[in-house]
C-alpha cells in the first residue's frame, strides 16, 4: 500500500488498482505472499484500506460536501462527446468522396485536376487528423505516435495511391507519363480503394470503441487474469473481423459505384493495409506504440524496396535484383507486393496484439473514450 499509494488514491474502482499492479509487474504468484488467491483480490483489499478525500457516489449522486459527483457530469457529457468523435470519424470518408467526385469533373482538364488533387489531399490530412485526435482512436498524450511512425505510414499511404500503378509501370519499362486518374492509364489510379480505405475511418472508430468497451465490462466481472485474457482474446478477433468484413463491403460498394474493375491483389492489399493501421492504432491506443512503430516501418521499407529493385535492376549487371519483383507480379500482379508486405505486418501485429491487449493493464482509463 506504501509503495503504490499514489495508484490507490486516485483509483476510481479496485479494477484500477489491479490494472496497475499489473503494469507493475505484480503476478498471481507475487500476491499469494499476501495471502490473497489472485490481483483482484489484493487490489479489493487495497481500495478497501487506502482512504480517499472527497469520494463519490458511484450512481452519480452528490457528494458528502453538496457538490455534484463526476459521475453525474460524466453521465451528461458522455453522448455529447460519443455523437462528437463519431461526426469526426466520417470526415475522412466524406473529404475523399468529394476529392473523387472532383476528379472525375476534371478529367479532360489537367490544371484544374491537379488543383482539386492537391486540395483533395490537404483536406483528406486534415480530417484524418481530426478523426485520429479524438474518440477511440485518439492515444494518450504520453503514448502517441513518434514522427518517424507517422512518416512511415504516410508512406503506407501514398504507396495504397501510387505504388502500384508506378510498380506496374517500371515493370513495362516506364513510367513514360504522370498519373491521370483514368483507370485505363498506364499509371492507374486505385481511388475506389483509396476511397474505401478512407471511409473504413468510421468502422474503425466504432470497433476501437466496441472493444474498449467491452473489455471494460469483461474486467468488471472477471476474478483472474487468466479468466480475463481468455475472455477478451475472442472479443478482439471479433472486432478485428468485424472491421475486415466492413472494410471488404465498403471495397466492393467503392468499386462498384466508381466503376473500377475488381483487382482481387489490389482489394487484398488495402485490406491487409486497412487491418495493419487499425492493429497498429489500438495497440498504441491502449499504451503499446513500439510495436507499432517497429513494424510499420519494416513494411514501409518493404515496400520502397520492391520499387526500388525494380528500377536498380536497369542499371548494367544489376538484372538480378528484380527477379524477385517480377516473379511475383507476372503470377499476380503488382498489387501483391503491399498484400504480401501488409498482411505479413498486419499478422505479426495480431499475434502481439492477443498476448498484450488482453492484459488488464491494457485497459486502465485511457484515451478518447472510457
């Protein structure tokens, strides 16, 4: 109690003693010294024993002092601030939408397609920072993003708009011209995916909400870790394949709508992309970031190396080195290259993610969302 009086004092519930005991390292086997049969035991007796000042009801009645306890505050400010970060979720979608609209205004005028891209792309940054920076998706201010995790999934991104289209054309020997948007060019463009994966923002947003939720509840009644991990394990399956089978639906509507040919290599791609970043994006949310960073930044590199070898094998001698690229492609084309890369991310993520999300210090009071 001496040693973790600070976590105790502040502590709203035992469930939160027992999440940072465990932060800190305190096992099942640690707290049988204490005669207690598990964490949640000893964090019981803790809360129990450790006196709080000012301490409030927790239906949200008011307190000893006549003041109104937070949980009555919380209570109102929650639907404000769910409906709030769920309008923010459906801007990067909505800002896509009208930069695909815009372009395909524009075909037969250049200037003015190259104006709406541009705009197109700074508002897209900027919903998506909106969207990342609130709700469910949003870390903690002590766990968020590095710069170079961020840079390196901008280069997921760009890579999801022009890598294929340039991988295919350095494969036949260009690029001899600048992407247009015509499905047809030689550089295509993939924006019924970009689309897609623009306004899978929103499905996002609610899963990460979904499971946070739920897990929260699963802490509330579970008696130990292991009965914990056990039961949040599927509920995190769950809501990765919900996300996928969302992401997959908003592909085919996306294609459909745009009137793009179906890319079975393309449409794996963005997914295995869709379910890297959400991966990476709930495992810094809930205070493992490193993992993240590591990984993404050997799928970017990944990627800028297949390019890369494509055209380091023109030089004399060098023929070699796109061997590999070219193998790949012919058998499925270029779009297998980020599904390969991003999927072979997205499952290293998934198998971390089920060993660290379904801990019970995963699920301490943090982020956009309680």
């Amino acid at each position: 109690m001496h040693r973790h009086r600070e976590l105790c004092e502040r502590a709203v519930d035992p469930l939160e003693i027992a999440a940072g005991l465990e932060a800190h390292g305190v096992t099942d086997r640690t707290v049988a010294r204490f005669r207690h049969r598990d964490v949640f035991s000893l964090a019981e007796e803790i809360y129990a024993r450790v006196p709080r000042d000012g301490e409030s009801s927790p239906d949200g009645e008011t307190s000893p002092d006549g003041e109104a306890s937070p949980g009555a505050s919380a209570a109102v400010k929650l639907p404000k601030a769910q409906a709030g970060w769920a309008v923010f979720a459906l801007l990067p979608g909505a800002a896509c939408a009208a930069a695909v609209t815009g372009l395909r205004l524009t075909e037969a005028r250049p200037v003015l397609a190259v104006t709406v891209a541009v705009l197109g792309v700074l508002a897209l940054a900027l919903c998506l920072r909106l969207a990342l920076g609130r709700g469910p998706l949003r870390p903690p201010r002590a766990r968020r993003s590095t710069k170079g995790t961020r840079a390196w999934t901008c280069w997921l991104l760009a890579y999801a708009l022009l890598g294929d289209g340039l991988l295919g054309a350095a494969l036949a020997g260009g690029p001899h011209n600048w992407p247009n948007g015509d499905a047809d060019s030689p550089w295509p463009l993939p924006l019924a995916s970009v689309t897609a994966l623009s306004l899978a923002c929103a499905p996002a947003a609610w899963c990460a909400h979904l499971f946070a939720v739920r897990a929260r509840r699963k802490l509330a009644v579970g008696r130990t870790l292991k009965e914990f991990a056990a039961s949040v394990r599927p509920l995190l399956l769950g809501v990765f394949g919900l996300f996928l089978c969302a992401l997959g639906g908003l592909l085919a509507l996306c294609g459909t709508l745009l009137g793009e040919p179906a890319d079975p290599a393309a449409y794996a791609g963005i997914g295995a992309l869709g379910a890297l970043l959400l991966l990476a994006r709930l495992l810094t949310v809930h205070g493992f970031p490193h993992a993240p960073a590591v990984v993404l930044a050997a799928a970017g590199a990944a990627e800028a190396t297949a390019v890369a070898s494509v055209f380091a094998g023109r030089l004399p001698g060098c023929s070699f080195l796109a061997v590999p690229v070219e193998t790949v492609a012919a058998a499925w084309g270029p779009g297998v290259v980020p599904a390969l890369v991003c999927g072979t991310a997205a499952l290293v993520l998934l198998v971390h993610a089920t060993r660290t999300l379904t801990r019970a210090s995963a699920h301490a009071h943090h982020g956009g969302t309680p």
